[in-house]
C-alpha cells in the first residue's frame, strides 16, 4: 500500500477517505470500527476463542468498517489511509 510506518500505540486516530469519481463519499476516522484497529482485533480474537474457533498464522483479519456502510454504486474509488497509503478500484 504505502511506505512502512513506525509502529504506533494506537491507530485510531488515522482518517480515512473513500471518495468515488473525485467525490467524497465518506470519511472517519480508524476508531469509528469498535474503536481503533487494535481494540477490534482483540474483540475478534476473543470471540473465536469463545466459540472454539481456530486463529491460524496467515489469516487475514478484517477489523471492521469506518463511516458507515454505503451502496456501492459503479464508479472509480479510492480508499485513502494517509500516510498508510491508498486503495483503488472500480465498480461496475
């Protein structure tokens, strides 16, 4: 995605934009998904536990969704993650 960051004690606080055609969709900031990345994983992990589930090494975990859910309506986005960098694709 983007240059390697140092790592942080909380990722919250990183704004994300997801615009469509050049217009802004939506923007929020990282804790808006149960409150930052960090807490998300560890709810997740948590809940596999409870149930029996296995976590294996390589597993990508998806910590949730900031700004809402919206339709996804055909179009060229972007995912903007700051200096994380940004994701593009095209619905149609």
């Amino acid at each position: 995605m983007g240059e390697q960051q140092p790592l942080r004690d909380s990722y919250g606080d990183v704004q994300i934009t997801l615009s469509r055609d050049g217009e802004q969709v939506c923007s929020a900031p990282a804790s808006d998904a149960l409150g930052g990345p960090q807490a998300a994983l560890a709810w997740m992990l948590n809940e596999a536990r409870e149930r029996g589930l296995a976590v294996e090494d390589g597993m990508l975990m998806i910590t949730g969704a900031c700004g809402g859910i919206h339709p996804a309506v055909p179009g060229h986005y972007v995912a903007d993650y700051g200096d994380f960098g940004r994701i593009e694709f095209t619905v149609t």
